[in-house]
C-alpha cells in the first residue's frame, strides 16, 4: 500500500529522537477543575456522512448563490439581533467590577439597552504562531471567560469573552478558536483536563506526543505503528478517489484534528460550517468565530502584502477585500460555480469545509519551510542523503504547488473586472500570516461591523538572535503585524477600510511598546472613518518563558499549561499586581468608542489610563537596542530534557514523509 512508503520515509527521520523529559510540576490548581456536562458531548454532531469526502446531494430549493461583499450576510445580521442582546447582561456585570469612578455603567446599559448599537462592540483577534500562538491565546481567553474557576474576583476580567461578538484566529491562533467551537465552545479548562468523561473525547491538546507520533490516548506511535499514517492516508485517499484535488493541507489538517478535534479518530465527519446548526451558536451564547487565510496563485512562492484576505465564518468563505469582494455559502463551498451560481443548480456539494481542511488551510506553512529549506541548519539532523532527498521533495511539492491548500474555487467567473481567481477552477489559500499581517484584524475592521474595540493578541516570532541586535531574545513580537496591516489600510486594496496610526518597530522596542498593553487609536476625532480601538496585547514572558520557537511542535502538560498561565496573567496583567488599575482600564478602552458616541462625559479615571496605555504619537527610530525581557512576576519553575528540534526541521520532515507519498 502507498502509506507504506510514506511510513519508510518517516522512519527514515527517526534520527529525530526526543529524551524523556523532566518535569518539575507547578501549582496550577486552576487547571484541575472538574469537566461539567459542557464536554460530556465533546464534539459537534456528524455533519459529513461520508466522513472526509464530500458528498453530491440535491440543491435546497434556496439555491446556493455567492453574492456580493457590500454587506453582512443576512445569517449575520440576523444572529447578531440575538448575540448583541446576549452580550447585555455579561457587560453590566463585567463593567460593575472594573471599577470605572466617575461612570455609572449600569445606568449607561439601562439607557441603552434597546438599542444595542450604541453599546460596546468588541472584538478579539488572536494571531499566529503555531503552538505558542494557541497556548498563549488560549490563556487570554480563559482570562477572559466567565467560566473559569475564579476569574470574576478582583483583578479579574472573566465575562470580556462573553460580552464579545467577534472571535478571530490565524494560523496557530485558528486552531485555538476551531478546536473550542468544534467541542461546543467548552472552556480551555475543560479542553486540557485529563479527566475527560466523554467516551468520544480522546486527549484533546495533549501535545507530549508530536503530530508525527499520533494521538498517545490510542497507544499509537508513528515509528512503532503504521495505524496513524495509515488512518492519515487512507482517509485522503478517498478524497482523490472521489476526483477533489488533494495537497499535504490535507494530511496537515487531518493530523491537526487528532490533537485539536476528536483524538479518538480525528473527528473526519465535522465541518465548520455545522457550527451554525449549534443551538448554543443559533441562540447567541458564543461570540461569531472567523479564521483567516491568504489567497496565493499557482506559482507564487512569496506572498504580497497586497494578497487578498480570505476570512471563514460558519456560514461564508469569501473576501471584502476589492479583488474578490464576494463571499460564498460555506456548506456548499465544494460545488462548481460559475459567475456566482451553481453550473448544475440541482447538484450541490456539502462536507468539504471538513474543519480539520479549514484548520490546516490558516496554518499550511510548508511553503515557508520551502523557502528556508537551504537556509536552515540542518546539519548533522540527516545523513546527506537524506537532505537530498528532503530538498529534492520540497522543489517537487513547490513545482507543483502542492504545498498551498487547493479549493473548488466558488469564485470562478465572478467579478471578473477585478479577481485574479475568476480563470481558475480552484481556489490556491495558504497561512493566513503569510502577508506579515500575522494578527487577523483584516475581518474585524470592516465598517459594516462596527466593532469599536479590538483586543489584538500577538504571539508572533518577530525577534531572532540577530534581530533587533545580536543575543536578542528569539521569538517575542515586535509589532510589525499592526504596521503590516496599517500600511495595507492605505493602499488600494484597503477598500478605504479606516485603521489607527501605528508606528514603526523601532518605535515598538525603544519605546516598549512590545513589551505590555498598548492602545492604539484613543482619540476618535484624530481618525479618518469609523475605526476601532486597538489594545495590542504582545506575549511577553510574565511567569513564563513562552518565546518556544513555532516549529516545537510537542509539549509536556506542565509546559502546556505554563503557556497557557502566562496568557493568562499577561491578560490581566497579573491579576492586577503589576497595575492595579489595569482591570479599570481595559473597562475604559471597551467604553471609549460607546461614550464619544452617546457624547457621554469621558470619567477622569477613563482620562488617566489613556494618558498611561495609550500611545500618544511620539516616535523613536534610533537603533534599538538588545532585546532580552525579563520575567516580569514570579517565574513557573518548568524544565524539560526533551530535544526539541531546530526550527523547521520537524515540519520539513513531515513534508517529506507526505510529499514522497504524494509525488509517488
């Protein structure tokens, strides 16, 4: 069988061993908190009959169309009639406890709790950066949960995830955002609790086993079993047997599911756009979900800043940038349209937006791996023939665009004035930081949504020991995402998308801007067009070293959860230790854009922390010096023996094992 091969090649890189690991335990009490009926039923219901391959069906009688991006979806304004008014009440609460003197904040809710326009819009956004982008934004958003054990006491900001409409991810911060809304929006306690009930449960995040090894909780090893490759292959396989091009996205994805869906059998019948069927989504209960991706044309190796933004919702993939400007129905994005309608309106395909293929699509950075292949430090990590081999897969994979996620291109034909995909029958998407816009801002800050303030998570691997000078510390933002998507904002395809002035990295190091919370965009009467508040919030190390390179691709619980810790305490800046005043900060950045609209009196204390947060315009472009932060509270103490790998060499290895698969 063709896995076998695959598995040889594999085993061919077992010269990339791990030691055991040695782990001295933190206190993380707040971890072990027993799972409730939330994760009894882990996953969403079977929405794909035929598991990973699509499926031909009957049209509805409400034929399928892809319409034009110049509004909201119907689906969208519609449930946000009952999301907006779900958010009323977990803001009074969450506004009473931050303390805002001088604001009545329960009398401003009572004032304008029938129009809920006039109400804070929020949105959050968490960026890429594989592993240490899920595991630092996932502490943030437990930061930001209600639910969470102790996070509505002082200092704390549980019940902003509630008061939420809009969740975004990218890449590593996608796979954070699917897998929570995929097990039914349980909580990150929940997810990483090894005292899972469901029997459908698997161990979700249990990453001491690589994506190479497979799911440990089914005593399957990638060099001792041919089970895992095996599930992984075959499952492909019967995609390309039903005539869908496949690329190593979908073995990338279908291995993700293992670790962030179902790890029992890698969940192959769940796809993103069930989530709209969810009773807890239809009725309000969890902010709308949208992960990002890039659109790349065959044979582009480097992606523009100009490339055009792809976003997902549960209901739509499309885009507003002004190339595409359309957007099409998610269910039945596998169907072959042409200028905006089904060729065979009686014939629609369903169970192609698997979750694990969305998933993978915002995360497929093999392409970037291409590009480093020569540049890497492999040395001594493979025999010689062996890096031949390796180099020589990547070209083939590159040539052939194998290594970009192939899409039924629902935009054939459509605006063709205007797309650069309306010739071609498939739809090319890759990582969505492809474009250095590694913080999906791009969705929320269109106009139509209104959303007045964004909490930026930024978990990217800006620095490097040469970067801003040499011994920089690898691995912590500078804030080149925020001046990414600033710069695209003036340039045509903005779409006149308003977007505050951000400086430039120079700025960010000298003036620590990278190192703690910073508002971008206080003053709304300095702004051009409607555009949001920005609370950039860069992972920096609080109790935690959390730089791990974004190729580590397995981690001990203890780390995990150490990650996950200092998310945590960089969202709430350490429970409020390192300012007590930062809960009533974040209250006021969440108010600022409701009170210059309602003309409502900015409080003094509102006054003070924007004279502390935001950032005021100054700049400073001299050469920054050596950046190496300091744990800023008291440190985990966390150490691991494992042998994790250079940079890219675990995720070359798994392009050669699947690209000598696929090139066979």
């Amino acid at each position: 069988m063709r896995y076998n091969t695959l598995l040889t090649s594999a085993a061919s890189a077992a010269l990339l061993s791990t030691s055991e690991a040695r782990v001295v335990t933190p206190n993380m009490d707040k971890f072990d908190t027993k799972p409730d009926s939330t994760i009894s039923k882990r996953a969403l219901p079977a929405n794909a009959p035929h598991g990973y391959v699509p499926q031909v069906s009957d049209c509805p009688s409400d034929t399928p169309r892809v319409r034009v991006a110049d509004s909201l979806s119907q689906q969208e304004q519609d449930w946000l009639q009952v999301r907006r008014n779900n958010t009323i009440e977990p803001m009074r609460d969450l506004l009473g406890r931050l303390n805002i003197t001088g604001l009545d904040t329960d009398e401003f809710i009572n004032n304008n709790r029938n129009n809920a326009s006039a109400l804070p819009n929020i949105g959050i956004a968490l960026s890429g950066g594989g592993y240490r982008a899920m595991l630092n934004g996932a502490g943030v958003v437990e930061a930001f949960d209600s639910r969470t054990p102790n996070s509505t006491g002082a200092g704390q900001l549980g019940g902003l995830l509630q008061s939420t409409t809009y969740l975004a991810g990218l890449s590593g911060g996608n796979w954070m955002v699917g897998s929570m809304y995929t097990n039914n929006f349980t909580t990150i306690s929940e997810i990483v609790s090894q005292n899972t009930p469901a029997e459908d449960s698997g161990s979700l995040w249990q990453l001491s086993n690589s994506i190479f090894e497979g799911p440990e909780s089914d005593g399957i090893q990638l060099f001792d079993s041919v089970g895992y490759y095996a599930s992984l292959v075959d499952t492909v396989d019967n995609k390309d047997d039903a005539g869908f091009m496949i690329t190593i996205t979908d073995y990338w994805g279908r291995a993700l599911s293992y670790q962030l869906v179902n790890a029992t059998n890698g969940g192959p019948e769940y796809t993103f756009s069930s989530i709209a069927r969810q009773d807890w989504f239809t009725n309000g209960e969890a902010p709308l979900p949208m992960l990002v991706a890039d659109g790349r044309r065959p044979g582009e190796t480097l992606v523009a800043t100009n490339t055009t933004v792809f976003t997902f919702t549960p209901w739509e993939l499309g885009s507003h940038d002004p190339t595409v400007y359309g957007f099409a129905p998610l269910r039945y994005v596998g169907t072959n349209f042409t200028s905006g309608s089904p060729v065979d309106d009686s014939r629609c395909v369903e169970g192609y937006d698997n979750v694990g293929f969305v998933m993978g699509t915002s995360s497929s950075l093999f392409n970037m791996a291409l590009t480093q292949v020569n540049q890497t430090g492999t040395t001594g990590l493979f025999t010689s023939a062996l890096q031949d081999a390796l180099v020589s897969v990547l070209d083939t994979i590159g040539e052939n665009d194998y290594d970009i996620a192939y899409w039924v291109n629902p935009f054939y034909q459509f605006r063709n004035d205007t797309n650069p995909y309306a010739s071609s029958e498939q739809l090319t998407l890759v990582d969505g930081g492809e474009d250095l816009q590694n913080i999906p801002l791009n969705p929320l800050i269109q106009p139509e949504r209104e959303v007045d303030v964004i909490f930026a998570v930024d978990s990217s691997a800006d620095t490097n020991e040469t970067w801003p000078t040499q011994d920089s510390a690898a691995n912590w933002p500078d804030g080149s995402s925020l001046m990414e998507t600033y710069r695209r904002q003036q340039t045509a395809i903005g779409n006149n998308t308003a977007f505050p002035s951000i400086p430039g990295v120079d700025t960010f190091f000298n003036l620590g801007l990278n190192t703690k919370p910073t508002f971008f965009g206080c003053d709304a009467s300095n702004l051009t067009g409607s555009a949001p508040l920005i609370v950039y919030m860069p992972n920096a190390p609080y109790v935690y070293t959390s730089n791990v390179s974004t190729f580590d691709l397995s981690y001990n619980d203890t780390e995990r959860n150490a990650i996950i810790l200092n998310g945590y305490n960089g969202a709430t800046q350490g429970n409020g230790t390192l300012d007590e005043q930062w809960p009533t900060c974040v209250g006021c950045a969440i108010m600022s854009r409701s009170l210059n609209r309602t003309g409502t009196p900015v409080p003094d204390v509102c006054t003070q922390c924007f004279e502390r947060y935001c950032w005021n315009g100054t700049t400073d472009s001299s050469d920054p010096e050596t950046y190496a932060p300091e744990i800023k509270l008291s440190e985990i103490n966390v150490t691991s023996g494992a042998s994790k790998l250079p940079e890219s060499a675990m995720m070359l290895a798994f392009s050669l094992a699947v690209g000598l698969y696929m090139v066979m």
